[in-house]
C-alpha cells in the first residue's frame, strides 16, 4: 500500500502530473506563439532560450515574481486557493489516461473526470469576478453565458463514446477502458460517434474560448475581459489553467475520439507517442482556427451553441442509446 501511494505521488508530481504538464505548457505556448507569428507574418518569440521556446516561461516566471496586487474591491486568498486547486484537478486527470505508467481507472470513473474537467473553467470565472472591474464583470458574464451554452452539450458528446464502448465492451463508463476500444467503437456505432465528434470539438472550442467563441477576452471591445484586473501571481495562476485546459481538453478529446493509441495499442512508449502526436495535430488545428476565423458577438456566440451544438450533442446521445 505505501509503494503505491508513493508510485502516485511520484505519477502525480513527474509524469505525467505536475512536471510533465509545465513541460508541455512551455511547448505548446511556444508552438501556439510560433504559428500564431508565422499567418501573421511575424517571427514570435526568440530570444529565450533555443528559438525562444523558454519564452512562456520567462512570462510566467517574471508574472510569478510580482507582488500579488488586488484592488479595495478584491478578495484576498480565497481566489487563489480555488484557481490552484483546479489546477491541480486538471493535472489530477492525466492520471487516468494511458500517458500514465500505471493508469488509474476504476467503474465510472467517468463521472470524477468530467466532474474535475468541468471545474476549471467555473474557477477562472470565481478568479477574474474576485476582482471586480466593469470590464471584468462583461466579461465573466460573457463567459458564464457561453459555459452554460457550451458545457452541457459537451458532456453529452462525452458520454457517448462511453456508452458505445459500455454496452458493447464492458467498459463500465470508465475513460481509461473507453480509449482502449476507442478505435472499435466507431466500427461498432459511426453515426453516433460522427455526430458526437464534431459536437465534442465545437464544445472543445468554445469551452477554450477558440474563436470565434472569444467574446469573454475580446480585446478590441473589453479591454481584456476576464483577465483585466489580474496581474502578478493571479494572472500567472490563471493564464496556466487556461494553458493546462489547452492542454487536457484536446487530450481526452484524443483518447475518446481519434482512437486514442490506435493503431499501436495502449501501453508502452510507441502508444504515448502516438497519443501525443495525434494531441498535437488536434492543438494545431486549433491554433490555425484561432487565428484565422472572426470574432462572434456573444449574443451569436450563444445562439449558434444553442441552435447547432445542443441538437448535435442530444442526437449523438440519443443514437449512442438506441442503435
């Protein structure tokens, strides 16, 4: 029992927890920042470090050494206590997964995962309100709004795959059995999981705030929305749960419907390779979206969710049901 704990503190902490993630965040913002420069026709970051890939961290290191200022209106530690324990739940879940050396998984471990999944974006909102600013309060509404019209239909699309893979597979709702089969399930039920596919990814959007469901940081209208009264240590907390988010999201969205370590199977390095190239052409789709769609008013943000994504996601459950 003690080796255990140990062996999961030591998954927790390494790999692939805490480290593995800080790792990947320094990365992909790089990677992110790199092709963001190269369709606008600049060179992005390239001073620190070889070809500027530290520069993330140098951001982050450089916010971290401020002095935690919050305004006569502000909360004090509660704020940061809440955004660093999503993040934590954030990192918490890649332990589930196949990266992990010895996976975590159990019956339904589906409903802790979605639970830990679903708590970040409500602690960014908690984080960027606990400063109120009108700019801020715009945008943690806009945010607000566009989770209640983006989360619930992404659960749904969720759930799919993890029916399919229950009732065929004996996958009892758990993540780690569902992206074992992954690649079986679109054998076994394709209508449903095309359907949930595409609902998954325009949640996956929206939830990451990929344009055009940027309305909640929309520069040129709001300053710098939920983030504009942040600085130091909170905005340092809050821009690497955004990162983390970046990162876990299209994981998971990986794992359950780009067949995960398929066609390799799911233990050993060749599958964690695979995992994570299939993440990271998933990562830069969504940085080439990002940067060449416009911005949505937040009005057509949240009608365009509710007209297109809540069908998509309810027939894809539905058919995931019945077929």
């Amino acid at each position: 029992m003690v080796g255990e704990i140990a062996w999961l503190i030591l998954e927790a902490v390494l790999y692939p927890g805490l480290l593995f993630v800080v790792l990947m965040i320094i990365f992909t913002q790089w990677l992110y920042r790199k092709l963001s420069a190269r369709i606008q026709f600049r060179r992005g970051p390239i001073h620190a470090g070889p070809f500027g890939i530290l520069q993330p961290l140098a951001d982050l290191i450089k916010l971290l050494s401020k002095e935690d200022v919050y305004n006569a209106y502000g909360l004090g530690k509660s704020p940061l206590i809440v955004i660093s324990l999503a993040i934590g739940a954030l990192v918490a879940i890649t332990l589930t997964t196949p990266l992990a050396i010895k996976p975590l998984s159990s019956p339904f471990d589906s409903v802790v995962v979605l639970y830990l999944l679903v708590l970040t974006p409500f602690a960014i909102a908690y984080l960027a309100a606990s400063n109120p600013n009108p700019y801020t309060s715009i945008g943690v509404a806009r945010y607000l709004a566009l989770l209640v019209a983006a989360e619930p239909p992404f659960v749904m699309s969720f759930l799919t795959p993890l029916i399919i893979a229950s009732k065929y597979n004996g996958a009892d709702y758990s993540v780690y059995a569902t992206s074992e089969v992954s690649w079986r399930i679109w054998l076994e039920n394709p209508l449903a999981m095309a359907l949930a596919t595409v609902a998954s990814f325009i949640g996956l959007m929206a939830i990451l705030m990929v344009k055009p469901f940027d309305t909640p940081e929309a520069e040129s209208e709001i300053y710098w929305g939920l983030f504009t009264e942040l600085g130091g240590p909170r905005l340092a907390l809050g821009m690497f749960a955004k990162f983390t988010e970046r990162i876990v999201y299209p994981l998971f969205f990986t794992l359950l419907f780009l067949a995960g370590a398929w066609p390799v199977g799911n233990t050993g390095l060749p599958s964690i390779l695979v995992i994570l190239a299939k993440y990271l052409a998933v990562f830069v789709v969504l940085t080439i979206i990002d940067n060449s769609m416009p911005r949505y008013r937040p009005d057509q943000a949240v009608e365009f969710l509710i007209k297109y994504l809540y069908p998509l996601a309810i027939l894809a459950l539905v058919a995931a049901l019945l077929l």
